[in-house]
C-alpha cells in the first residue's frame, strides 16, 4: 500500500530524527527563515504544517508524526475524523514541498 514503510526503514527515519535533535537550535532558525520567504508567504496553513513536523520531530512521540494524530492536534479535526473523506493534512503535506 502506497504511503507505508517497512519498520526498518521506520526504525531508521527515528534515528536520523535523534541525529537532527543535535542541531535543534539551527533548525529552527532554517524553518522560520523557510516560512517568512517568499514561497511561503501565501500559506499560512503550509508554515504551521512544516513548523509542527519539525516540532513533533524533534520532541514528540514518532505516532504525532501520523496523519491522524496531525489533523486532530493541528488542524482541529475530531478524533473520528474519516482520513479518507478529509485530506487536509495529505493536501498540505503535498504543497509544502512545492513550495
């Protein structure tokens, strides 16, 4: 199924996000440099989006980072939300890199 990754691919994202830790205090400087240019500057909803990951990267617990767990905690969805009728975190998810 398109969007799922075997554990240990999983097991090694978790691992590069501890790397990344190291360096909270640049990477936060880098994302909030990201979301005031230019690209960004249309989009609030993609700057709370990249600024949350970061966040929930560097300090949550690895399920915050699931669809779900995003749409009820960012974008105010219910926990019953149906991912499937409502892809506000997939959409965004999806621009933020174009951006």
């Amino acid at each position: 199924m398109a969007g799922r990754v075997d554990s240990a691919t999983h097991a090694a994202a978790l691992a590069k996000i501890g790397e990344a830790a190291k360096h909270e205090v640049e990477l936060r400087a880098h994302v909030d440099e990201i979301v005031q240019g230019s690209a960004f500057k249309g989009s609030h909803r993609s700057q709370l989006f990249l600024k949350h990951i970061v966040e929930q990267a560097l300090h949550g617990d690895p399920a915050d980072l699931r669809e779900r767990s995003i749409g009820i905690s960012l974008f105010n969805r219910p926990a019953t939300y149906d991912t499937a009728d409502d892809a506000i975190v997939r959409g965004t998810a999806s621009h933020v890199p174009k951006r």
